[in-house]
C-alpha cells in the first residue's frame, strides 16, 4: 500500500501537470465509455473532479 507522503506527491504532481498541460481523455474501450455513461459522469465533470483533489 502506498504511504501518506507518496499520495500526497502524486496528487500534487498531477494536479501541476493536468493544469499546465490540460487533461485528455483517452478512452477507446466500450466498457470504459458505458461505466461512465451509467454513472452520469461527462468529461467535464471528471475534469472537474480531478481539479478538486
């Protein structure tokens, strides 16, 4: 299991990286693409959720 301190900078250094770079969905596979569908999730919606970590 991960540490505290390794979350915390991963968290960190993909919030840094999803704002200077943007975040890009790459989401080929159906099964993916009806899970977020069933859970009402948008791409906007998962942007914005990753911002807010």
């Amino acid at each position: 299991m991960a540490k505290l301190d390794e979350v915390e900078l991963f968290l960190s250094t993909f919030h840094a990286k999803m704002i200077v770079f943007d975040m890009i969905f790459f989401d080929d596979r159906g099964k993916n693409s009806q899970a977020l569908a069933d859970l009402e999730i948008t791409q906007h919606r998962g942007w914005m959720s990753c911002q807010n970590l």
